[in-house]
C-alpha cells in the first residue's frame, strides 16, 4: 500500500475494477454501528475507497445519494461505469435485504433500481453477474442463503432450511437493465444444488461459472469440489 493511507479491518465486501481503478465499499467494518440506519452509518456507508492501477495511491470519495443498507454479504458486479449491489446484511439482528442499487463511478452517486421486495428471498453471499443476450443487458443472481423462507419459491429451485443456519438456495434472477423487470428464468441441465459463499465470473456475454468453495446443503451444511458451467438464452439457464 502506497502512501501513509490507513485502514481499519474489513470482510465480507467486494472490490470491483472499473477501467483503471478498484473501488472498496462497504463490509462489515470495525466503526460500523450496530443499527438498522443511524447518521454515523450512513457517514460511513457514503464513503467508497478507490485504487488508482496507474498512480498506485489509494483516495476517498464522499458519495451522493442514499447508500444501500445491504452493507455486508452482498452480491456485487459492474457494468461499463456502474457497479450494482444486490441484497446483504444490515448489520444487526435478523435485518437481510433484496434491493438492488447501483452506484455511478463517474458521478459517484447511488441510485435505487429496485426496494426490498417481500416476495422474494432476502440473503446473502450469492453471486451476480453482467450477461448479454437476446441484445439485451442484464444481470444475474444466483444462490445465497438468508433467514426465512421467500414468500414465493419458485418449483424449479430449491430452498432448503437449515435448523439454526437459515436458508439456503439456488434460485436465480435475472434483471433486465433496460426496463427495469426481474424475470425468474427457467432452468435446463443439472443446476448447481442450494450454496452460499460461491465464486461466480463470467466466461463470456452470456456464459458463466460457478466455482466450489460455497456452503452446500443436503440435509446439513457441507462442502463441495464441484464446477458448474451455465449458458444464457431467452430466459432459460
């Protein structure tokens, strides 16, 4: 780390690279308080640490907009100069969202795309993606695990609840970036089994892959080695 700049300990964040920078937010950090909205968080929240790749010197940005409140555990990915943020952890008690935010890095504002929605599942540590298919832009959400149970579930995935540790699912969404829907897609092949704290990246426009590492449920918490590929096209994975 170039400089004198300090940081205090953070996890359970992302750091995406747009062009030539990597931009920090969010995680579950030591000043964090433990509230559903207080001004010291939303201090703290509006703030985005970005890496210059050319420079090597790290700033500190002071964003506008209201920052989402799925701070820690969120799905993240980024899309030409925006990074969205979908679902995570408030930080106290049993708070989980589903809301989808996104963040302009050339203006450095927040925008609400989509509130919490109580028909579908609230969670964390999934995966998203950016895919292009059809010659529309969307993004994709797969897996995660959260408290209860979704008021819908969708009969092609499953939602398995693990006494004392949640939900855990495969269920996908995707988010068409031109006018603003979810659709839930219909699912070919063998999908990957319900799974939290995966790998996801993308292999090309519309194809991507899972990578082992996340908690799998078969009656119990365990482990897998396993590596699904998945393919994108009209609204079937």
């Amino acid at each position: 780390m170039s400089g004198t700049y300090k940081f205090k300990w953070r996890a359970k964040h992302s750091a995406p690279v747009i062009g030539d920078s990597l931009y920090l937010w969010g995680g579950d950090e030591l000043d964090l308080p433990e509230v559903h909205d207080s001004p010291q968080k939303r201090k703290l929240t509006s703030t985005v640490e970005t890496f210059s790749f050319s420079s090597a010197r790290w700033s500190s940005h002071l964003t506008r907009g209201t920052p989402p409140l799925g701070v820690i555990g969120y799905s993240c990915t980024t899309f030409r100069s925006n990074i969205y943020y979908y679902a995570g952890w408030c930080g106290h008690d049993q708070c989980y969202h589903n809301s989808l935010t996104v963040l302009n890095t050339l203006t450095m504002s927040w925008t609400q795309l989509h509130p919490n929605d109580e028909s579908r599942m609230k969670k964390i540590n999934g995966g998203m993606l950016s895919l292009e298919f059809d010659g529309t832009d969307y993004l994709l959400m797969v897996g995660g695990s959260g408290p209860t149970l979704p008021a819908v579930k969708h009969p092609q995935f499953q939602y398995d609840q693990i006494e004392s540790r949640g939900v855990f699912t495969n269920e996908q969404l995707l988010y068409n970036l031109s006018n603003g829907q979810f659709t839930v897609p219909s699912v070919s092949g063998q999908c990957c089994p319900p799974t939290s704290g995966f790998t996801i990246n993308k292999i090309n426009k519309n194809k991507g892959i899972i990578v082992f590492g996340g908690g799998v449920t078969n009656d119990e918490i365990t482990f897998n080695n396993i590596v699904y590929i998945f393919t994108v096209a009209h609204n079937t994975i």
